[in-house]
C-alpha cells in the first residue's frame, strides 16, 4: 500500500535526521507528545507510543540523563512519576519542527493547496474510518475487526 510505504520512508528519514543528534526517534516521540501533554505518566505515554512501560522508561532515563526530561512526583499518588520537558529540550524540539516541516515539504512537493487539502482531508478520513472499526465489535460485517470464524 502506498500510505504504509510513505509512512515507511518518513520514519526511515526520522531515524536519520534522530541519529544525528545521537537520539532516537522514539526519544524525539516523547519529547513531542510531552509537548503537548505535559505531566503524563510513562503508562500513558507507552499507550500512545504502543509499547510496553518498561522500553518508556529506559528511554526517560537517557532523556532525563541528558537533561531534557525530568520526573516529578504526582501530588496525589507518591507512585507515580510526572513527566515534564526542560528548557534544555527547546533546541530538540526546534529539530524536530524543522524536520516535520522538511518532509512536509518533500512529501508534497509538486501539489497545489487544493491537492493537498484534498489529501488531507481523504487521509482524515481514513483515519476516522480505522478508528470506528478498531473501537468497534467484531462482526462480519467490520473488516478492522479480526476475521469471524464460519458457523
């Protein structure tokens, strides 16, 4: 499928461009969903990367290491661990902007606005549409959902 090859190659360019400020670009994840959702925890920052806690918190520690992440106590359970970006991360994230933008730009080089609105907006839609089939039950009928079996 096109889309999972274009997805491909844009994490493939991510890795690079991660590497060569001797990052990840599951580090560079973080310190983006941080942004704009400061003070989660590693649970629910490893549900929304889809991987287990534990690969989180091996990758707070190397960011927190490097003085861009740092863990506060939640007030209300002594549990768990806030985590929230330093002023250190603000030329990372301008990294990462500056690369977004680049392979925006890339990616759509040669379309006009109204190609690219139009692009967008199929593209949102097939998201919508994936979702309501993943929070859907399983039916014959729903092919996001696994396969029923035959009577």
């Amino acid at each position: 499928m096109v889309l999972t090859d274009a997805a491909r190659l844009v994490r493939t360019l991510a890795d690079r461009r991660a590497r060569a400020q001797d990052m990840t670009r599951a580090q560079w994840l973080i310190l983006f969903r941080l942004r704009s959702a400061p003070g989660m925890n590693q649970r629910e920052l490893a549900i929304l990367l889809e991987v287990e806690p534990i690969s989180v918190g091996r990758l707070v520690d190397r960011l927190e290491a490097r003085g861009l992440v740092e863990r506060r106590a939640d007030p209300s359970d002594r549990r768990v661990w806030r985590l929230h970006l330093t002023p250190a991360a603000d030329p990372v994230l301008a990294e990462i902007d500056a690369a977004r933008a680049l392979f925006d730009a890339q990616a759509t080089r040669g379309l006009t606005e109204e190609q690219r609105a139009t692009v967008i907006a199929a593209l949102t839609r097939m998201k919508a549409n994936l979702q309501a089939s993943a929070t859907a039950p399983a039916t014959a009928d729903n092919p996001g959902s696994p396969p029923v079996a035959a009577a």
